[in-house]
C-alpha cells in the first residue's frame, strides 16, 4: 500500500523540482566582444557555479536545440532560448554592426551573439579570493556602454541569469570593478581621491 | 487500497505534475527557433530604431497609449486598438501605419520604412507575429492612492500671504507676528503675560542667537540701554505698557546677528537636521576623517546668511551646479557632503543591498530634512497615512542610484569604502599640517616595509610554507593603510585637501519598483522624478519638468544652466524643486524650523513630519506669514529671526498666570516666553565661557586626527576618543556616531541616526550628578573662582552671579552665599588656597572625601577647603544657569 504512495511522492518531487529548476537558470560565459546593444559570447566551461545563485548549469545559453550551435543550454528552454536577447546565427562575427565592436578580433567558433534589452540589469560580479564563492556586486551604469565594456582589451568572465527563458542579469567580472569601490586598482595601485568632473561655467547674466 | 487504485493514483500523479511543469513553460516554446531568429534580425532592430523612442518603458512614452517593447503591449495596443494581431494584416493597426496609406496612420512619424523591411513586417505578422519578449518579471505594482484628493491636505497647499487679523487688543501687537498671536490668544481666552526685564532678555538673546552668556559688562551695557525708557515715556505710548527701548534692542539683535558665534549656533541646529556625524555608524562604525568640511560650510553659510535657497541647491546638487571660480566649485563640492554623512552599514557583504541602503537613507534625509516629509515609509509600500504611492519612492531613488557617494574609508577596513573627492589646489584649507621631511621618510619606510612584508608572506605562500590567513590579511590591511597615509599628502609633504561628496555616474542607472523592496523582485520601471502630490498633475516625471516653461524659467533665474536631465542623475532638477518657491513645504518648513529654535517649540510641532500623522499648525496664517517673509527676503534666514526677535510675542517673559494655564497648559498660543533647558553644548561652552576658559578660536580640522583611521573597536578605540579634551566651542568636538562627549549625551544630543530637527529635553538625576561629580565641571569652578579671587570679598557673591548667570543677587542670595562663604571662616585661618597648582591637577578636595580639597601627600596635612570654588560649581548647578528664561 505504501509502495503507489511513494511513487506519488516521489514523482511531484521530482517534477517539483524540475519545473522549478526551468524557472532560474544561471550561465557562466566568456564575453568576447561588444558591438552596440549585442555581446559575443563563449561558454565558460572553466568557470564552476560557485556558491552563490540558482540550481548553476555548466551548460551555456545556445545548448542543443537552443539558439546557436554554441556551448551548453539550459533544461526546459527551447524555442527562444534567450527570451529578452536572443539572436541566432549571423552575429557579430559576420557583420560589422552599429558602433564600434570591442574585445578580441577573432571570434572563436563556438560564439554566440546575443542581444541585450535595456532592461537587463548588468551588475559587476567578483569571487571570492579564498571560497571562489561568486558574488554580484554593484550595478554597472550605462549598461554595455559602460567603460568596462567600451575599454575592454580581452575577454570578461561573465555569468548570465535567466528566468523564464529570459535573461533577467548579466554579471561581469572586472580586475577594476569601479574605482569608486576598490581601494587598489588591478595593477595594484591604490586610490584613495580621485578629482570631481568640472561643473559648467555660470554664465554672466 | 487495490492495485488498481494505486494504479490510477500514479496516473492522476502524472498529469498532474505534467500540468504543474507545462504550466509553467512560457508561450514561447510554441514559436520556432527560426521564426524567432527572423523576429530577432528583422524585427526587433527596427521596433527599436524607429519605434521605442516613442513608445517604450525606457523611453517613459506611450504616445497613443501603445507601447511596443513587450509582446504583450504589442499585442494589447494602445487607444486605437492592438497594434499586432497575428496572422491578419487588416486588424494590424501597426502593418496599416507603416504603409503610409492612411492618413490618421502614419508610422514612423520621420519617414516611410523602406519596402523591404515593410515586406518583413508583412511577413512576420502572416507566420503568427511570433515574439520571445516575455519581459514581465513582476507584474506591475498599482497604487490605489488618490493623489488629487491628497493634494487638498493643508501642507501641499501653496502658501498666501494671510491678511495680518484684527483684535480688540491689536494697540499690544507691535508687529504682525503679535497680530497673529494676539488673535488665537483672543480666540482661546487667553492674556499675554508681561513683558521680560531687561536683564531677562539679553541674557535670552544672547544664548539664543550665539549659544554664549553675556559677560558681565555686555550684561550691564545693554541693560541700561536697552532701560532707557523711562515711566513718562512708557506712558506716552498707550497700551504698549512697553519698558524695553525697541531701536537699542534691535541693535543688540543685529550686533548678535553679525557675532561668529551666531553661525556655530545655528549652525549647529542645521546638523541635527542633517544628522552630521564624524562615523557611519552601523555595524562598524568608522571615522569620517574629512565630514568636518562640511560643518565649517555649514557655519559659514549661516554667518554669511547665505539664502537658504542656494544653501538647499549646494547641499543636494552642489556638485553639478554651475560655477564661476575653483573656491566655489570647492565649497559647492563640501555642500554635497550634506548626501554622504548618513549612517552607513559598511561591513555589509552584499553590494546591492548596501546601495539600496544608501539611497534610502539619502531619501529620507533630503525629504525629511528640507520637506518634513517621510518618503521612506514608502520603500515597501504605499504610504499608509500621506498620499505618496510606492511609485514616487522609485521615482527619487533613480535620482540617487545615478549618484555616485563619496564617503571615503579604506578597503582594508571596510567592505564598501569609496574613494574621497580630491579638492587640492582649489581653495580650501588642508586639515593636517604639513609633514617634516623626517616624518614624510618615516611614512614612507613604513609603506615600504608593509608592502615588503606582503611580498614576503606571498613568497612563502607560493614556495610552499603556510601562511596564517588573518597575518596575509593583516598585513594587506597594514599597506594598504601606510600608502592611504602617504596618497594623503604630496611629494614635499604638503596635504592634500580631501572631501566627501557626491558625483553624477557616467550613465543614469534605470529604477525598477521592488516589491516589498526586496531587491530580487523587480516589477515595472519607474521614471525619475519627485513626488506626485507636490506637484501640479503629470508634471512629477524630471522629463515633463525639463519641458515645462516654470521649471526652465527657475533654473535660468537660479542660473543653473540646462535642465536636460537625460546625461546625468536629475539631482539638479530635484535640487531646484525642493527650493522652488512654488513647492509648497519647503519655507514652510523652515520657518516652522526657525520658530522651533526660536521658542522652544514650533508652530508645528513635528518640526520633521508635516503629514497626515504630524501635527497641524496651531497658527497656520502665521506659518504661511513667516514663510512668505522668507521668500520675499531672499530667503534670509537672519532677516526671519531678526522678524521673531522684534515681535512682542517673544519678548514676553516666562512667568507663570494660573488662569492661562488652566486653559493652556502647553503654551500653545504663546501667551508667554517658554522656559528652555540649554543643550549641552550650550550649558558646556556657558561653563567655559563663565569660567574663562573658552577658545572661541575655530580649531584646523579635526580633532579625530591623532585618533586614527578605521572603525570604533577594530582600529580606533573609543577611550582615544573619549580622551580628546579641548576647550573649544562645542560645536567642533568629535561627534563619532554611539560615541558622543559624554557631557552632550547626558543633556540630550541626539546620535545623528535620523534627521532631529527638535531634541528631547530629559531631566534625570544623572544630569545633576554629572554636574556636581564631572572632573571637567569642577575645573571650570576652580578657573571661575580664580578670576574672582582678586575681587573684594564684600563683591565676590555679586561678581559671581554677574557672571554665572547675568544678573544681580537678591539680598536674600547675597546673604545666603555670604554665610557659606563664612561658614568656616572660624576654623579656618585663611580661604585662599594655592588655586594655580590645584587648578593643574584639577583635583582640590574639600573635607576628607570632597574633591575641592587637595589630595594629602604623605608628610603634608591637606589644604583648608574651596569654598569659593564649590560655590561657584553650586550656582553652575542651578536650574538658572542651564536653562534660558
């Protein structure tokens, strides 16, 4: 009698679980380059999940039927993959695009292309020195306008979140996470003023 | 239960979860990877070049009352109708505007798309309009709040100057703030008491307007001046029973107003308003080594009587307003410290959160402090007695989250420290004196060693030793401090002038509304702007000001340049509002403020909260007279004192009518002067001014210097603290956050957590026993019968209450003190002690156990009591002197 009631059990867990694990998803990449509202990106098969954030899937956002032939995908997520930025093939790596592409010249082949809306929060992210636990740090301003991405020289470590098959958060590691926030630049220098940007001159009435 | 009951259990299981996980799976898995890659290459790129500036959240337009940047909106359209309809050209009111064939649609408004990208949107709507931007993370917060109806309560209503009202005993009032006040007294049965004695008001004015006592010539100069009037005089002028000369008067107002000491007074009640403190406070509490900045321009602004206008702008957008010299950039850029001296919880681990934290507490500052209005409340929810949605909480918090806080602390002593603003070479004065060049090589060996000692351990680490975790972190901890304190001066060892503030950020950072203001749950965006029941309808968002023809006005009259707001944080704009004439709180409050100081207790008494759940104005044609009188005086906060100084109302005198008081018992209606308890900073710079002592020199910097950097407990310790001693104004002691001077935190001063626009006014036998215990009051006795001491003995008991508290002795005082004084005159073969050595130990005990005589060394019999000493720490004891009649 016992035996039709644990395999109940056992089964919503299961699905439970499962469908909870479709809403939040979390991937980390390596974005190679930056071109207007669009970002190159590789799957980070280095990076683990870490300690911090979701149910962590070393899978990348273009996996198996998802929307490139790049890198790794979530469970559940087919169709538009990407929800808020998804774009397939024919990227970055094929065309010039609006505005100045930055990063690296040569596009590995495994690249995705994605698109990000303004809506997409876009946060600094760190790990922790010792636990290698990553934390999200603050909001980047600008978004992809944002100096770290304009000034970038090689690729950034990054961790995409999505919910619901969208891309909700993209969190960028910086050696120079915000020079309001660190006390020593990634080369080691330490900054402890820096000069306020000049207001306009008041006109003469 | 059966096999085929369990059977049929396993099913039911299935479809269920098979339900529960496909319920959960957006629409989008319908769409094919294909149709989605043609809405992502041809579709979208042209929704947002050519479509979103007008229609989208970002944006903050809805032309039409269609957004197109969600499927969802897309498909809902605006008052026309759905925008996409998929599968059907006809109903696509979208497909029907691009082809330019209608002429009520015509979409894009520049020009025709071309045919190709027509032919894309053709075909997109034909395979089903497939669209991937599900982007509802939460759905949107409503608010039920009826703002009109809110913007009827009597605070948002603009002010008017009131006509002054008629009275039956309008020959008492001598100007038209008696008017008022003799008319809610005519109201309430009420009779103003007599007018104070001369000797009352100037020890009155002095402490009010300067926080110091009147020395005894100033007591005697003015009291005979300001007596001039004599009884044939007095009758001369009818009804006015007035025994006070009103033009010498007012010159003693206007010589008060002019003294330094006016500013360090007022100056001081601006910082409890601005809950000014030298730490964070929070969970580590760390020294703020550059707040002092601000407190030197608060001090000065007062002095120069800067327009409190101007003082609003500096303080909120001091940073973005536009200047003609360095030294005012310099003093506007120390302004903006006004945002960055809040309580900060610095060791918190998460960013974000701290941030949000940041920015809530700059709102709840800037609101408080300027409007009396508690936007706060409404971080988690609408507010729950004033009409401020949740949405106008975000709306200011997207002007601060695009602001960068400079507050300084190191990194290696806190999580989330930030750099310092550099204002070297600009104007301001350094704060340290310039290093030696011994000191400035021994800066630098010690940042050499420590950095040596990090190359050291890392080496070890990397050949293989262990190196204890906290030792690597000590030792960062110690190079990262010795090159802060190397980076604070040049190369010749000159200081650099450092300052906290704010800057814009480099892009303005969009605000989501957060539900219950937890940070991961987003719900819609939220333009910036101010409140909504401040403002006339739809003119709350900074884009409709910027475009509104009042706004540009002010800001060219304010000189404050362009009110685009698009590059920037919107502080400016929101600067601007606040100090507008046309926001109805703002001289209001002010004056409401200035009355508070001036009387003891405000027109409104929640001198912080003028909302539904404060009080409401016992004279609100008063008020609206006052802060009209503010604004047509250039805002001119010693032109609005001067006004309450000449008024009859506050030169009334504070004695006791019993019939008044059985209808009033709280003076609400001014029949008399209200009897103050001095703050203590006032009662300690009294004590020091009384005995001698006071430096009225102010002090470079800050005493907090030799202290240290980093947190109370970890780096600096609290005794270090405690140990500053100095005989300056109080105004300039270290006010380190749970750490205060332990005379001000016995009287009262606030801890500068929140905005104190008023203090609490405890009376506890602590207070006493601190007066007559403390080693620091007993010092200022033994200095004030020292000055005395020269005096003849017949002239002392007179001399000392001239002094202490502004007045001759009655015969029965003289009489009691001269006993005292005598009282061991036959035991005693002389009173006189060696009062300069004793006054080094700052110790002479009286009696065996008494303090006031001096501890016996081992051969040495102890010296004959202090009595004059003790006397005069007796009187330093009254009620009199802490309080002002």
């Amino acid at each position: 009698m016992l035996r039709p009631i644990i395999r109940f059990s056992l089964t919503s867990v299961l699905l439970l679980t499962f469908t909870a694990a479709a809403g939040a998803e979390e991937y980390f990449v390596r974005i190679e380059k930056v071109s207007g509202n669009r970002m190159l990106v590789v799957n980070d098969t280095s990076a683990g999940s870490g300690g911090a954030g979701g149910p962590g899937n070393a899978g990348g956002p273009g996996n198996a039927g998802g929307p490139s032939n790049a890198g790794g995908r979530g469970r559940g997520m087919r169709g538009g993959g990407r929800g808020g930025g998804g774009s397939g093939g024919g990227g970055m790596s094929n065309r010039s695009g609006r505005g100045r592409r930055r990063g690296t010249e040569s596009a590995p082949a495994n690249a995705t292309t994605i698109t990000i809306a303004p809506s997409i929060k876009i946060t600094a992210a760190m790990r922790e020195r010792r636990t290698f636990e990553f934390r999200v740090l603050a909001e980047l301003p600008g978004g992809l306008r944002h100096a770290v991405f304009q000034n970038m020289k090689q690729p950034l470590q990054a961790r995409i979140v999505t919910k619901n098959n969208a891309i909700t958060e993209v969190n960028v590691i910086t050696g120079d996470t915000d020079i309001n926030q660190s006390g020593s630049t990634a080369n080691g220098e330490t900054v402890i003023a820096i000069r306020p940007k000049r207001p306009p001159r008041k006109q003469t009435p | 239960m059966t096999k085929r009951m369990s059977r049929w259990a396993s099913r039911i299981a299935c479809v269920f979860a098979v339900l529960l996980l496909f319920s959960d799976l957006p629409e989008v898995h319908s769409q094919t990877r294909a149709e989605i890659d043609f809405f992502e290459t041809k579709i979208r790129p042209q929704l947002v070049t050519h479509c979103y500036e007008c229609h989208s959240d970002d944006a903050g337009k809805a032309r039409g009352g269609l957004k197109l940047d969600t499927r969802q909106s897309a498909l809902v359209g605006g008052d026309s109708g759905s925008a996409v309809v998929p599968r059907s050209l006809a109903k696509s009111l979208l497909y029907k505007s691009i082809l330019y064939t209608d002429d009520d649609y015509q979409m894009p408004p520049k020009g025709k798309l071309p045919p190709s990208v027509i032919a894309d949107f053709r075909k997109w709507i034909q395979m089903g309009a497939p669209d991937p931007r599900v982007t509802k993370i939460s759905p949107d917060v409503e608010s039920e709040i009826d703002i009109e109806a809110g913007r009827q309560f009597w605070a948002y209503q603009p002010p008017r100057r009131p006509d002054v009202p008629a009275s039956k005993r309008s020959a008492w009032a001598r100007t038209a703030i008696d008017r008022f006040a003799i008319a809610a007294m005519d109201q309430h049965g009420l009779n103003p008491v007599k007018e104070a004695t001369a000797e009352t008001l100037v020890r009155r004015l002095f402490f009010t307007l300067t926080g110091l006592p009147p020395t005894p010539r100033q007591v005697n100069d003015w009291t005979d001046r300001l007596s001039k009037l004599t009884s044939d005089e007095t009758s001369s002028d009818p009804g006015s029973e007035s025994r006070i000369d009103q033009d010498a008067y007012a010159d003693l107002v206007d010589e008060l107003l002019q003294s330094p000491g006016y500013g360090e007074r007022w100056g001081r009640h601006w910082m409890d308003v601005a809950r000014y403190a030298d730490s964070t406070g929070g969970d580590q509490n760390n020294l703020y080594q550059h707040a002092w900045r601000y407190r030197d321009y608060v001090i000065d602004s007062f002095n120069e009587d800067k327009p409190f206008d101007q003082f609003i702008r500096e303080q909120v957008a001091g940073d973005l307003m536009p200047v003609s010299d360095d030294n005012e950039w310099a003093e506007n850029v120390i302004a903006s410290g006004f945002l960055a001296l809040g309580v900060k919880r610095v060791g918190e681990e998460d960013q974000q959160k701290f941030f949000a934290d940041l920015v809530d507490e700059q709102i709840d500052t800037t609101m408080r402090a300027f409007l009396a209005t508690t936007v706060a409340c409404a971080r988690c929810h609408d507010h729950k007695f004033d009409p401020i949605p949740q949405e106008d909480y975000y709306a200011l918090a997207g002007i601060f989250r695009s602001t960068q806080t400079h507050y300084g602390l190191l990194k290696a002593q806190a999580r989330q420290a930030t750099t310092l603003l550099d204002l070297t070479g600009m104007g301001p004065p350094p704060g340290a004196p310039k290093l030696s060049a011994e000191e400035m090589q021994t800066l630098i060996k010690e940042r050499d060693e420590a950095a040596r000692a990090v190359s050291d351990a890392m080496n070890k680490i990397r050949s293989g030793e262990n190196v204890f975790r906290g030792t690597l972190r000590r030792l960062r901890s110690q190079r990262d401090e010795t090159e802060a304190a190397l980076q604070a001066f040049s190369n010749r060892g000159e200081p650099r002038v450092f300052a906290m503030g704010t800057q814009d950020r480099d892009h303005a950072l969009p605000t989501r509304l957060l539900v219950r203001g937890e940070l991961d749950k987003p719900a819609q965006n939220v333009p910036r702007g101010v409140p909504q029941v401040l403002c006339s309808s739809n003119k709350h968002t900074l884009h409709a000001r910027s475009i509104d023809a009042g706004v540009r006005g002010e800001f060219r009259n304010a000189q404050l340049g362009s009110p685009a707001f698009q590059s920037g944080s919107g502080r400016l704009h929101l600067a601007q509002w606040i100090a507008s004439e046309r926001n109805p709180l703002t001289a209001r409050v002010i004056a409401n403020r200035v009355w508070h100081w001036m009387f003891g207790s405000g027109i409104v008494r929640t001198v912080d909260d003028f909302g539904n759940s404060g009080d409401r104005p016992t004279h609100p044609e008063l008020l609206d007279h006052l802060a009209m009188h503010l604004m047509q005086n250039d805002w001119s906060i010693k032109s609005l004192v001067r006004e309450i100084t000449l008024s009859r109302t506050w030169q009334l005198s504070s004695e006791h009518h019993d019939a008044n008081f059985a209808i009033d018992p709280d003076n609400r209606y001014l029949w008399k002067m209200n009897v103050r308890r001095l703050e203590g900073e006032a009662i300690r710079d009294a004590m020091l001014a009384v005995s001698g002592e006071l430096d009225l020199v102010r002090p470079t910097g800050t005493y907090l210097r030799e202290a240290g950097e980093g947190g109370v407990g970890q780096n600096v310790f609290e005794p270090v603290i405690r140990s500053i001693e100095t005989k300056t104004r109080s105004v300039y002691l270290p006010r380190v956050r749970s750490v205060l001077p332990e005379m001000l935190e016995v009287f009262d001063a606030p801890d500068a957590s929140l905005v104190a626009g008023s203090r609490e006014t405890t009376s506890s036998p602590l207070q006493a026993l601190f007066m007559m215990n403390n080693p620091f009051v007993a010092q200022q006795a033994i200095a004030l019968a020292k000055r005395i001491e020269d005096t003849p003995p017949d002239q002392r008991i007179t001399a000392i209450y001239q002094r202490v508290l502004a007045r001759r002795p009655t015969a029965r005082e003289v009489q009691l003190g001269t006993q005292f004084l005598n009282a061991s005159a036959g035991s005693q073969t002389s009173s006189r002690v060696n009062l300069s050595s004793s006054s080094q130990t700052g110790s002479v005990r009286f009696g065996r156990r008494n303090r006031f005589s001096r501890q016996a060394t081992s051969s040495r019999q102890p010296d004959p009591p202090n009595l004059l000493a003790a006397y005069c720490q007796a009187l330093l004891c009254t009620t009199e002197f802490q309080t002002v009649q």
